[in-house]
C-alpha cells in the first residue's frame, strides 16, 4: 500500500510539475488583446494602483479562477523604450531567450510549421530533467498588431500535457511618457477533471504553504499580510515569474552580446528573490548552474 501511494504521489508530482510550468492562455475564454485605445484607457485608470503598488514599483497583478479556465495578467509601467520593447517581443526569435529563464522551462526550440512560427516548450521539474522526460507545449506565434504605437502578439498551443488545453501567452505594449512603455502580460489555459484534481491534492499536501500575491484581509500593524492560497495563488506566483523573464530579458538587451545571458539570469533571481514569500524555490548557485546548461544545451542545437 505504501508502494502504490508513493507512486501515486510520484505521478501527481509530475502532472502539477507540468501544470504549473506552462505560461499560456485560453484560446476560447482566457486573456484577450484589447487593443491601442483601451490598453491606453486601462492605463489612464491604473495609474492610482501603479503608484501605489505592494510591488516595489509601477506593477499590478490580477487573478481569475473560472470553470476550467485559470488566468492570470500583469500591467506594469516599465523602464524600456517601446521601440525596444516592440523590436524584442514582437519577434519570435527573442522568445526562447525569454522563457528559458523560468525555472521549470527545461528547452525551448523555434521551428516553423505551414509557415507560422512555432515555439516548443519543454516544461518540468525546478531541478536538472532530460529533455525527454519534460513535457512539450508547442506554440504558434502570431503578430496581432504591429504598429508605431502599439504591439500585440499572442503564442497559442491547443494541447498541452494531461488533460489541458487552450493555451495562450498574450503580450500588449504601448508607449508611455520618459522613454518607457506600460505593457499587459497575460496567460491562461484550460483544464479537466484530471488536472483539477491533481492540483488539488498538490495544493493540500506538499504547496499548502505556498501562497500569491493578493491579500485576503485586513492585519494589524506589525502582523505579516494574509496572501491568498489554493489555485489562485499558483496562478499568480506563475504570473510573476513570467513577467520578470520579460522585464529580465528587456533589461540586459543594452549588453554587450557575450554578457546578455548572465546578466538576464542574475536579474530574474534577484528579481524573484524580492518575493521570496511566494517565488523562492531553490539557491542562486542551483539556479544559475541549472540554466547555464539548460541554455548551452539549447544554444547546440541552433
């Protein structure tokens, strides 16, 4: 009997490992480009939030549990040009270079099919893994909208592993005053009965613990926040981390070539270290020796 649930827990441990690594969107119900106008409107109206953001910075983090659908967004006023901005992330070659810094992204490949660009995704384990034993989430890449004044690209995958589907990684950026740029970050996709399940007993047993970002109560002074739990919270702790592969990535652009790669690393850790609450998983020493061969191995195969 003690055999069979530790098998049980084994196999649970690989389908949370999957659900919790893929950053995407549901094709059907999940994150939606909104356009020039009302990204500009949603500025306008989150500038009171920005300003007063528990981030340490101009940031807001949003939330969404629906039937079958998990969906979380980032807005964020951000220190990059949107030319730069725009010349990065709208590219599909950049986006490798993006996702590999999370920590459960174990490879990703760009390739073509029927002319549209394609990113796979090998997700996993936070620890080393074979590329093998990961699992693949391929993406097509699209170009919404390309403007002077706007970018929208969306990455979609209908099947991801066990039972998921319907995902997307949504991308918006418009300019904004000193040289910046305020961009929406969105992902989502959809699950079944199975993969419910899984995170359930994921979420009671080894992440009870975990929590978001979104407090549930009001404190007293001296008190620690009160941070929500459950699905909620995996969805924004994932958020996060998506987020800050996007800023850590716009950040070391400026560097020389040879430098990029480790100063992208050393930003997304210290930049998850900031929330160690919610994102601390493992050391920077494991951290950095982890996707230095995670990138090497990728960068031989291009």
């Amino acid at each position: 009997m003690l055999r069979n649930s530790s098998a049980l827990y084994r196999c649970l441990r690989a389908v949370l490992a999957a659900l919790l690594a893929c950053a995407a969107a549901s094709a059907l119900a999940g994150t939606q480009a909104q356009g020039a106008a009302a990204l500009r409107d949603r500025f306008a109206a989150t500038q009171p939030l920005l300003a007063d953001s528990p981030f340490g910075g101009p940031l807001v983090l949003e939330s969404t549990e629906a039937p079958r659908l998990l969906q979380g967004d980032v807005y964020a006023l951000v220190e990059h040009p949107f030319a730069a901005v725009s010349a990065s992330l709208g590219n599909p070659e950049r986006w490798c270079d993006v996702m590999i810094l999370h920590l459960n992204t174990k490879h990703c490949r760009r390739g073509l099919e029927k002319g549209v660009p394609q990113i796979e995704l090998r997700v996993g384990k936070k620890h080393d893994q074979p590329i093998a034993a990961a699992s693949l989430v391929a993406f097509a890449f699209r170009p919404v909208s390309v403007t002077p004044d706007y970018l929208a690209v969306e990455l979609q995958a209908p099947q991801g592993p066990f039972d998921t589907h319907d995902y997307r990684i949504l991308l918006e950026a418009i300019p904004a005053e000193g040289g910046r740029s305020f961009i929406h970050m969105g992902y989502s996709f959809g699950y079944g009965a199975i993969s419910r399940m899984a995170m359930q007993v994921y979420l009671g047993t080894i992440a009870r613990d975990k929590v978001g970002f979104t407090t549930t109560a009001r404190t007293q002074p001296g008190e620690p926040p009160a941070y929500i739990g459950g699905i909620r919270g995996l969805v924004e702790r994932n958020t996060m981390r998506y987020y800050l592969a996007i800023d850590a990535y716009l950040g070391a652009a400026s560097a020389p070539p040879a430098q990029q790669l480790e100063k992208r690393l050393r930003a997304w850790f210290d930049a998850t270290e900031r929330y160690a609450r919610q994102l601390r998983e493992i050391s920077r020493d494991e951290y950095m020796a982890m996707k230095r061969r995670e990138t090497q191995r990728q960068q031989q195969e291009q």
